[in-house]
C-alpha cells in the first residue's frame, strides 16, 4: 500500500467513525443520553441555596379535608385572597382552571378578591383536541390581570425539563402562566418579543423565537426548595401570611390525584412534581436571572468535527503508548465539555461530542494498532526470510563451494599438467556459474513471495525445459541404475519465467533420484488439457503416508523416509517449487503410499506468448 493509499484509508476509516458518532446521536439513544447527561448536570451543579422568589400556597389534604373537598375550593380560595391582599405579596398565580360555572355568591366572590391588589393571573389549559384554550368563566377571566397557560410539554421520555413561554391554539396565543407572573410582579405592561428574545421590563429572557420561546427549567436547589403554604394554615392563622410578603404567590393543589397535573422531572428519583411547582419554578428561573442557554446546533457540530480531526492527527502523528494516553486524554476532554460549559450556563448536546469521540478514539486506536502490527508482521517476515536464506545458502550452496574450494587447492599445491588446469578451471567456472545461479533463483523466489519482484514472463517450451532437467540428473541416475524416461510434446508451451520454471522441474526431477531405491524408474511426462498444461513426474521411491503429505511443502519440512534416506536436504525445495508455482497462477498436488512411490503433478495455465528460437532465447 502507497503512503497516499493508506493515509487516504486512514483519513476514510476516521471520517466514517465521524460519520457513524453524527448518526448515532440523532437517534433515540443519542437523544436520551442527552436527557440524562443534562439531568445529571442539573443535579450536580444546582443553583446556589437561597430563599426562594415564589410561594407555593397549597391545597393540601388538610385544606380539602376542612373545606369539603375538590368542589367546594372556590369559597377557601377566595379567603386566602383577601388574606393575603394585607401582606403585599407581588403577584399571584391561581394555578386551577376556573372553566365551569358554580354557585354564583361563592363565583362573585371570588371575582372580587381576583380583581383586587395585588394583580392576579389565572390558568387557562390546552383544549384536548388542540385546537383552543380551555379558559376561566366569567366573572374570572374578566376580574384576572392577565391568562397564562399551563401547558406542559414532557421531553419524550416523560420528564419536564423546559416550558414553552408562548403557546398558540387556535387563534389565541398565550404566555406561560410563570411568565405573566413575572411581568405582574415586575409592573411591565406588556411582554416584547423579539428574535432572539423576551423583554419583560428591564429584564431579558433569552428564548429566542427560532427555539419556539422554551426556556429550560433551573429548578430550585433541593438544600432550598421553593417555600410551601398551606392555605388552610393562613386561613386558621393568618400571620402565617407573612410570608408571601413581596414574592409571587402561586395557589394550587398539592394532592396526588387532586385537579393538577404531576409531572416526572430531573429531581423526581420516582415521584412526579406537581403542575403548581413546576409553574412556581417557571418564576423562579425568570426571577433569578440564570437562564441556561442551548449551544447551537451549528456549534455543536463543529466541536464534534474538530474533535474527529484532533483524533485524526493524534493517531497519525503520535505512536505507541503516546497515542494512546493523548487518545485517553482527548477523550476525557470530550467527555467533560458538556460539564464544563454547563459552569457557564451553556447546555451542550452530550451525544454528539462523547460518540464522536468514542468512535474516533476506537478507530483511530484500532487503524494505529494494526499498522503498527502490520509493520511488526513486515518486519518479522523479513527477518524470517533472511533467516531461511542464510540457511539455504548454507547447506544448499556446500556443494559447489566445495568444488570450487577443491579445485582451488588442487591449482595451487600440484603442479598440473595444462589440459588438467584447464578442465579443473572450467569445473571452477562451472560451479560458480551454479552457484550463482541458485543464489539469485533463491532471492528471486523471495522477492516474488514478498510481491516484490514481477516474473519475466516469455513462451517457455515444457519439452525443453523437461529435457535439460533431464540431462542435468542422468548421472545422478546412472549412478543408482534408475532408468529416467522423459515423454514431452514439441509444441506444448507456458508462459513464465524460464529459470525458475527448470528450477522447479529440476528439484522434483532430482528429488525422485535421491530417493527412490537403485534400480528403480522414474517417468516424467507432460501433456495437455483444454485450458492446463500438466507435467507429472512419477517415481518408485519410498513414498509417504497421509500426515506426511500435508506437510510436505512447509519450509524444512523433511519426510522421515527422506531423513533415513541418509540424502542431504534442507526441506526447502518443495517449499520453493510450490511458491513458484503459484506465481505462475498454477498448482501442485501429489499422490502417495508408503512403499509404493510418488507422483507431484503440476498445472500451469497454457501459453500465449509466441515461442521464440532456442539460440535467442540464450544469446
């Protein structure tokens, strides 16, 4: 592989992990790793504890106990009012929707403590269908300062994290109830909604009109939880309304089952929050001024790219243990971000960021580890090739060198005749021209295993190939009175590489010599298939059992009848045959039995190539 190659498949392995962590966190998990990771930021990082802008005055089972239950709230209410009108609470959120007519004296005077100081809001709820507010009855909507809704809008797996502050059903539009109190409780008279924003008298809510105005609740801490009342304690006592005396007031009941809804919130560990504290903490939010701010979508996207690109050049440029702590590091960062900007009233989307990392740092990690794998495995290889071609070298050359060397010493310490000279010179020539010749079949071999060297592709004549191995082995063969019968079409032919080609035919030629019992015969025969050429080369040796024919071809391999035969061998040949073989995009088996000698088949493709004259072939 190229260097371009690889950084090219680096650079894509990388971009899809990106890609994949991007993916991954718009899905359901994404989005609810989100929940949780603002949940636990919520709870870690509270606002600081502090009394409370907002009293909740409840209905409690006391108050529905005294006054005769849910039916009968109107006439308790109303008293509470007139209560509470004494001690100058800011404003006041009648969070019970007054939508049906009751007795009219008990109506009246509710209207009446309503449309008294300090102003009053009064809920008005989502029409089940959708499509219209569900709002007071008169005498109450027109006795109440403003209406605000008490819509709310669970996440989607059922916790309430934020409010939207406008609400549109209908024709009607409605500011949240919290708000209206806010604006009441600030003297503003009306609510300027700009894009990127709410302007409530000298205060700015920052819930800009793209993110449909929601304001992401900062509920109370829980070391300071937003004061409760109970109404029927300020109608027993009402000095206890001592309280409310300049916060906002939110009346609502407190009763599981009662008329409120209950919500699961961030806070809730299993028990949902009443409607009425939700809205109340609406006020506190506004009321504190530490709003938390969503990062956009656009921002939090490019902090997921840089940090794939940060991990893209970490693992390219790093290596080792290095890599892998910077990873380690780089991952944590992504995994604080979120915490880290949450300090600064940001909410970052936690998905994004901590799947991106995480898919980069696996991939980056992996794609690291198995370069550095590959480039071990490249190394080992070739320590292991060197290592096998010292040890051919080392026994497959000893016989030349020993001619060459005895021969030498023979020229050097006798004084012989010229004709005796010149033969033992050309014996000298001779066996270094073999020699030569083995070294480089050996190191092309190699090269060609390592793909590191292309064959010298010709017509190769198998008749001329088989014949010349033939004549090399003959005296070996004579020697043992083997008879070496050669049997090879004139004009079958391949296209290869002409040395390696005979060096491969010579070593099985030679092999069935060396050992087959003397007086024995050896047949080697070629011939043709409609796409194959075969060459056989069959003897009357030893032969081999089962377990010693599925080694036969691994480097230094020896057959035991090979290794009793006293014959010198490295186990390399058949190793080096076969790799030949293969590079001409051929095969070799072989069929034996113990006693009954073998058979090593080879096929080759057919040739193509013209077939040039023999003189040129070896000018």
């Amino acid at each position: 592989m190229s260097r371009y190659s690889g950084l090219w498949a680096y650079a894509a392995a990388l971009g899809g992990a990106a890609l994949f962590g991007l993916l991954l966190s718009f899905t359901p998990i994404g989005g609810q790793l989100d929940y949780w990771t603002y949940d636990l930021l919520l709870r870690l990082f509270p606002p600081p504890a502090r009394q409370s802008s907002a009293v909740i005055l409840a209905i409690d089972e006391r108050t529905l106990a005294a006054s005769g239950g849910l039916m009968n709230l109107r006439r308790p209410v109303g008293e509470a009012l007139q209560i509470l009108e004494r001690y100058e609470p800011a404003s006041i959120a009648i969070d019970i929707v007054l939508s049906e007519r009751r007795d009219d004296a008990e109506n009246e005077a509710l209207a009446r403590a309503i449309a008294t100081e300090p102003p009053t809001v009064l809920a008005a709820n989502l029409r089940a269908d959708g499509q219209g507010w569900e709002n007071p009855v008169e005498p109450f909507s027109s006795a109440a300062a403003a209406l605000g809704h008490v819509h709310a809008e669970p996440d989607a797996d059922g916790v309430c994290r934020r409010i939207l502050l406008a609400k549109a059903a209908g024709r009607e539009r409605r500011w949240a109830l919290g708000l209206e109190a806010f604006r009441l409780a600030r003297d503003a008279t009306d609510i300027l909604q700009t894009e990127d924003g709410l302007q409530v008298g000298d205060a700015f809510i920052p819930a800009p009109y793209r993110r449909d105005q929601e304001l992401l609740l900062r509920y109370a801490n829980p070391a300071s939880p937003i004061e409760r009342l109970s109404l029927q304690t300020v109608l027993e006592d009402p000095s206890a309304a001592e309280a409310v005396r300049g916060r906002a007031v939110f009346v609502g009941v407190l009763v599981l089952g009662g008329l409120d809804r209950y919500l699961m919130t961030p806070y809730s560990f299993g028990e949902p929050m009443a409607g009425v504290e939700i809205n109340a903490s609406v006020y506190e939010t506004l009321a504190r001024g530490e709003f938390l701010r969503p990062v956009a979508p656009s921002t939090a996207l490019a902090a997921a790219l840089l940090l794939a690109g940060a991990f893209a050049l970490l693992f390219r440029r790093l290596s080792g243990w290095r890599a892998v702590a910077a990873g380690a590091g780089l991952l944590a960062l992504a995994q604080t971000l979120p915490a880290l900007l949450f300090q600064q009233d940001l909410v970052f989307p936690a998905a994004q960021t901590t799947f991106v990392a995480w898919a980069c740092f696996l991939t980056g990690a992996s794609y690291h580890y198995l370069v550095v794998r590959r480039q071990l495995e490249v190394s080992e290889a070739q320590t292991n090739r060197y290592q096998k071609a010292v040890h051919y070298v080392t026994h497959e050359m000893r016989t030349p060198l020993t001619a060459i060397q005895g021969s030498s010493e023979l020229i050097s310490r006798f004084s012989l005749p010229e004709d005796k000279q010149r033969q033992i010179g050309e014996l000298i020539h001779k066996e270094s021209q073999r020699l030569a010749r083995m070294v480089e079949i050996f190191l092309s071999v190699e090269r060609l295993s390592a793909g590191q060297l292309e064959l010298r592709r010709e017509a190769v004549s198998v008749s001329d190939v088989l014949e010349e191995c033939v004549r090399r082995v003959r005296p070996l063969a004579d020697r043992k009175r083997i008879a070496v019968s050669c049997e090879a079409p004139p004009h079958l032919r391949v296209d290869g590489d002409h040395e390696l080609l005979e060096y491969a035919c010579y070593n099985l030629i030679s092999n069935a010599v060396k050992y087959s019992p003397a007086e024995t015969a050896i047949d080697v025969r070629a011939w043709s298939s409609p796409d194959r050429i075969l060459i056989a080369v069959r003897d009357q040796g030893y032969g081999m059992d089962s377990s010693e024919l599925r080694k036969i071809f691994q480097r230094f391999y020896r057959a035991r009848t090979a290794q009793q035969s006293g014959e010198n061998g490295s186990g390399l040949g058949l190793a080096i045959v076969e790799e030949i073989v293969i590079q001409h995009q051929g095969s070799i088996s072989v069929e034996s039995q113990p006693g009954e000698g073998s058979c090593f088949t080879v096929s080759l493709p057919r040739g193509v190539l013209e077939l040039e004259p023999k003189a040129a072939r070896h000018a």
